[in-house]
C-alpha cells in the first residue's frame, strides 16, 4: 500500500506527463507523426555487454488488457515494453532508483503504468547492468532501450524521460545527452549532477546521528566496522526519545530549516538513509572534514558546540573521482533538438 505522499507523488506524475503529452502533441497528431517518420534513426548506443557485479532477474510480465508486453535481455542489462493497442505514438521511459547493491538487477513498470496505458502511451524501463550508483551509464541504457523500441516498433513522436532518486538523477543526464532521442524530461528527487560535493554531501546525515546518540571522534576512529557502529551503537541510542528529537531537529536545520513536509520526509527515509550510509561512510564516499556547520534554534544546540563535538568522515579521494566519472552534468540541456 502507497503512503499519502507516494500518492501525491504519483498524481504529480500523472499530471505532469499528461500535460506534457498535450502540448507535445498539439493539435494535428497526424503532423507530428509524418515529422517523426522523416526523422532519421540516430547511430545505436553503445552499453556494456554483461552486467556488472550483479545477476539480472527475469523480466517477464503480463501485460495489462489491452496493451502487449516486450521483454528480454539488451547487453547487460533485461528490460520491460508494453505496447497498447491503440498506441498513439507516444513513449515514456522510466528509470528506477539506486538498489543498495542488491545481487540482483530487478526491473518493473513504473506505478503510473495504468495510466499511460490508457492514454495510448506506450512505457519502457530497465533492470540497468549494475545494481551501483550509476546515473551515467543508466542514462545511456535507457537511450539503448529507445533505439530497441524506434527499430521495433517505429519511432515515436513524442518521448519522454522519467526517473525517481538515482533514476532521477540519470533523467538530467539524459536530457543533456540525448536530444536525439527525448523530448522532455522530469526528474524526481534526483540530484542534479553527481559531483564530488554531492557523493559527499551524507555525511552531514551521519553526522547529525551520531552526535545525537553520544558518539566521540575518537569512538569512530577507533572503529572497523561501520555497519556495526551504526547498527549497534548509533540506531539504538537514537531510539531514546529526546535523543532521536534532537536528531530530527539538527538534520531539519542542516537542511533549511522548518518547511511544509520536513518531518514527514525525514521519517519516510531515515531507514533507507542509515542503510546507505553503512556503505557509503564504511567506503569512504561521504565526508565533512571541512564543513563549518551553521544551525538554527530549532536544533537544541549552538553551531559552536556542534562544530567542536561532531564526528569528522574523512573521503576516499580515488573513489570519489572513480565514482563521480560519467556521472557529471552541465546544465546544457539540448532536448529537444
């Protein structure tokens, strides 16, 4: 069951796509269609061969009445297509997000798939070839994916891209990549570009966490596990009321301060983020060596006493650059071209 805020999320997206549908698509369908006919195929992108570090899970489904379904394996990745009957020409393509090095790379609908169906849109997605944080090269198996479809099925009129948190971030790359082949983008809580400063950017998280729950610099560094720093140390401390309270109210402050739905976000992803953080701060991936925290009144506690008290996570600089590599943006989005 979808909680109220995937429902407004969900809705957002409904709305979106349907207005963008409208206004791609004009008044004389019949138009754009003879456009895209004209338009040549572009030179197929080139993806990885085999999957990278993970199995790829069986992609078959069933297709909803009235719609036929497409799946099998493309490079190193699986796939999922479904056509409807009465296909109108239009394509969305959705992105699916960081799997938390999962063994297996997955793929599924995305959950507005009823509604496109019954639009006339047709939908693709894919398992990707890694289950890592790969924004960069998700984009350019998404763009894969649409070669697949224009040659199978002709090329569409109108497609766009659409992802969610890493999917999300992919969909901004895309939108700078591919005007060829997409024609609008939305991106839903995707950073915008995986710079150094983003990949880095969880350890103010860890470090709001482990302040509230009583952790000493010397406590961390004199640890080898951090999974079990986190997991036996940390998250039972922060169980205790007021110590949780003061968590919440550093990471709201570090985050711009009290807003419309601050809490409710902080709550729907604090598990999803401590269990990335155990990766990501155990690799050497987030750091805060250099950060001069400033906090609001809300947080209980004074900037000078949090900057003296706070836990400092040194990077991994060679696996930082190696991470952030093709996954950058420029802001010159092209689309459509």
């Amino acid at each position: 069951m979808t909680s109220r805020l995937e429902q407004r999320m969900l809705a957002l997206i409904a709305v979106t796509l349907a207005a963008a549908s409208a206004i791609a698509a004009g008044s004389q369908l019949a138009a754009a269609d003879t456009t895209a006919g004209d338009r040549p195929l572009p030179s197929p992108v080139d993806v990885r061969p085999e999957p990278d570090g993970a199995t790829l899970g069986d992609p078959a489904f069933e297709p909803v009445l009235g719609a036929r379904a497409d799946f099998g394996r493309l490079g190193g990745a699986v796939y999922q297509v479904e056509v409807p009957k009465n296909w109108n020409r239009k394509l969305v393509l959705f992105m699916h997000g960081f799997e938390d090095l999962r063994p297996e790379a997955e793929v599924g609908p995305p959950d507005f798939r009823r509604y496109l169906i019954a639009q006339g849109i047709a939908w693709g997605a894919s398992s990707f070839s890694s289950t890592s944080l790969i924004p960069g090269r998700a984009a350019d198996e998404m763009a894969a994916l649409w070669d697949y479809f224009a040659r199978a099925y002709g090329r569409p009129t109108r497609t766009y891209i659409n992802g969610f948190s890493m999917g999300g971030m992919a969909t901004h790359i895309a939108a700078e990549r591919y005007p060829d082949r997409f024609d609008g983008a939305l991106g839903l809580c995707g950073a915008a570009g995986q710079t150094t400063a983003a990949v880095t950017g969880g350890a103010d998280y860890f470090a709001a966490g482990a302040y509230a729950a009583g952790v000493t610099q010397q406590q961390f560094d004199a640890t080898t596990d951090i999974g079990a720093l986190i997991g036996d140390r940390i998250l039972p401390a922060l169980k205790e009321p007021q110590a949780h309270q003061r968590f919440e109210d550093i990471v709201v402050d570090l985050t711009g301060g009290p807003r419309p739905f601050a809490r409710e976000g902080f709550r729907h992803d604090e598990e999803t983020n401590w269990r990335r953080l155990r990766i990501s701060v155990g690799a050497g991936l987030v750091s805060n060596v250099d950060t001069d925290y400033r906090l609001g009144p809300d947080s209980g506690v004074t900037s000078e006493q949090f900057n003296r008290a706070v836990v400092r996570v040194r990077p991994n600089d060679e696996l930082v650059r190696t991470f952030v590599e093709g996954n950058e943006t420029t802001g010159n989005i092209r689309m459509p071209s």
